[in-house]
C-alpha cells in the first residue's frame, strides 16, 4: 500500500468531513491521500488538514480512513497508515495531533501513542417504529411529556446562530471545556453550507437547546449541542428524537452522536453521556484514537504545553486503557 495526494473528488456518499468546502473552511492546508495497491488501485482515502500553531505544523484529521474498495480490511489500512506517516513526514509536518471525536479508526500505524476509543451509532434503515421501540422506556416518556407540552423542533436561523453559538460555548464551559471562536464557528458553518443543519428546541419562544448536525447520504453526526441550564424537561431528547426521524427520511444512512470514551469510570459525566446516547437504541462503535511524533523535539514541547493548559488531549487521558484492548467484532 502506497499512500499518495490525489484530487478531491467528494461525493454525498462519504462523510461531509471529506469535502473539500469543509476542509477549506477549517483550514489554509488540506488535501485527501488515496491509498494504492501495488497494482494501482485506489483503495482508500483519508482526508487531512495541516493546522499552523506558533511553531508548530500539525496534522489534524477530520475524518477516519475512507474504504473505497468492499474487501478493504484492517492489515491494509495500518499499511497505509504507515505509508501517510511517512508522507507527511516527507512535506515536514512537526506531528499528528488526535483526531476530531467524529473520527473513529479501526488500526493505528506503527509507533503511535493511541488510546481505545468509540461512538455511538443508530442504523437509520430501520422503520421509525422501531427506532421508536429501541428508545428507553423512560426517555420515551420524557419525549412525549415534551411533545405534550408545546416544544417545538425547528430549523435556527439569522441571529439565532448566534445565541446558538453562546449557549454551546456556554455548555462546553460548564464541563471546563474550551470552545472555538466566533469566527471559526461561523467559517465551520459555512464550510458544511446545505449539508449543515443547526435545530432548536423552543418552549414559548425561549430556546431550550440548540444542536448543529453535519451530514451526508452517509452519515448523519450531532457535533456540538448547548443546552439551556433551565431548560424544560425532554426538550433536547426531544430534539435529538426529531433529528433521528429527519435524517431517516431524507434516506441518510446513519445517525452518529459523535464521541464516546470505552469504559467511563463509574459515575462520571463521559459514563453519562454515555448511557444518554445508549438509551436512544444507539450501538458503541469501538475503535481508536490516536497521535503521532513526526519531529520528536516539538512533539514533546506541544504535549507539555497541552499537560499545561489542560491536563492532556484525549489520548493522554484514555492510552492507560490501550493494554488488552481489543475493540468488538473483531
């Protein structure tokens, strides 16, 4: 396998994150490596965008490895994988920093700090009526109990992506996490353009919760969602219950609620996030995470910045987990 660029070519049947406008909008540098069989056959693809940071230049992938091919299995990939690795090494690239946690691989390439980790996933072929069956009982009850109550699920628009914005800021703040800018949530918007959608739950013309999906024929992802401290109770299940059910018919394959971190410890807010995800029928999709040192000087001095501004990245926090793991349905 021979990792090499070639031209864009996205189509709606790949994840939205391969396409070019959106790679564009989050980056100056961005490309897709197709990955050859020694016969010349296009059998991958991995998309990438090279992030300017002080000194550093990293590697930031937006997306997992693309199968083009049916019979494309996990040997081939981690010999492609190599293969990229040594390609940016070859364009002078410092490091590959994790993934965006919509990005789950199956394989890692030799000699990467990597880290289990997963996401959760709702087959959208299935008739609503049983999507609505897999849903807990419980979490059923607070849907209607919302619907009952007069919440409304509709498109946010003008300004309103503005308070979207600051409510989902506001959310990632409360669980000490950072948020991108203004500026680049709106370049990210506009980078998704029709394949964006951002939905708002609202109760007597107050916003409950705002969620932004990205999507394609392939797959459907929940990004980022922000929800109101006193929000009504069921809005944003609600919410996510209507995307379920838009996404469906508009023939979207699957439903990704992006991100979910392989045995939570007990009690903790990623153990909660977890099982709300679980409790709309969804199934955990295992894989990995991962990092890798292409200069090794500025790679230690990059993870001893992030140490100190926020304990870690995620494959710091999660590659303790990496021993004897061995993702399901292998």
């Amino acid at each position: 396998m021979r990792a090499r660029p070639i031209d864009i070519s996205w189509h709606p049947d790949i994840p939205i994150f391969a396409n070019e406008s959106f790679l564009r909008a989050v980056s100056d540098e961005y490309g897709w490596l197709g990955g050859l069989s020694d016969s010349g056959e296009l059998r991958c693809v991995l998309p990438y965008t090279i992030i300017r940071k002080a000194i550093f230049r990293m590697v930031r992938f937006r997306v997992e490895t693309v199968p083009y091919a049916a019979d494309f299995d996990i040997r081939e990939e981690k010999a492609f994988l190599n293969s990229a690795v040594d390609y940016f090494r070859s364009i002078r690239a410092d490091m590959i920093i994790p993934a965006t946690t919509n990005t789950i691989f199956r394989t890692f390439p030799d000699g990467a700090n990597a880290a289990p980790y997963g996401t959760y996933i709702i087959d959208l072929g299935l008739p609503e009526a049983t999507l609505w069956k897999n849903i807990d009982r419980i979490m059923r009850q607070n849907i209607k109990s919302a619907q009952k109550s007069g919440i409304i699920i509709r498109d946010a628009i003008g300004n309103e992506l503005e308070e979207a914005y600051l409510l989902i800021r506001e959310t990632f703040k409360r669980s000490d996490l950072p948020f991108m800018s203004s500026g680049s949530f709106s370049a990210f918007l506009s980078g998704l353009g029709e394949y964006g959608k951002t939905l708002v739950a609202d109760y007597q013309g107050a916003a409950q919760s705002f969620v932004v999906f990205a999507f394609s024929s392939a797959c459907a992802y929940a990004i980022y969602a922000g929800n109101s401290m006193s929000q009504h109770q069921g809005a944003n299940k609600l919410l996510y219950w209507e995307a379920i059910r838009l996404f469906r018919n508009l023939g979207i394959r699957r439903y990704d609620f992006v991100g979910a971190r392989i045995n939570p410890e007990k009690g903790s807010k990623q153990e909660t996030l977890g099982l709300f995800k679980k409790r709309f029928g969804a199934t955990l999709k295992h894989g990995y995470i991962w990092k890798y040192p292409l200069h090794p000087l500025k790679y230690r001095l990059y993870g001893l910045a992030v140490r100190f501004r926020s304990g870690g990245d995620i494959v710091d926090l999660e590659k303790h987990k990496l021993k004897g793991y061995e993702p399901e349905g292998r």
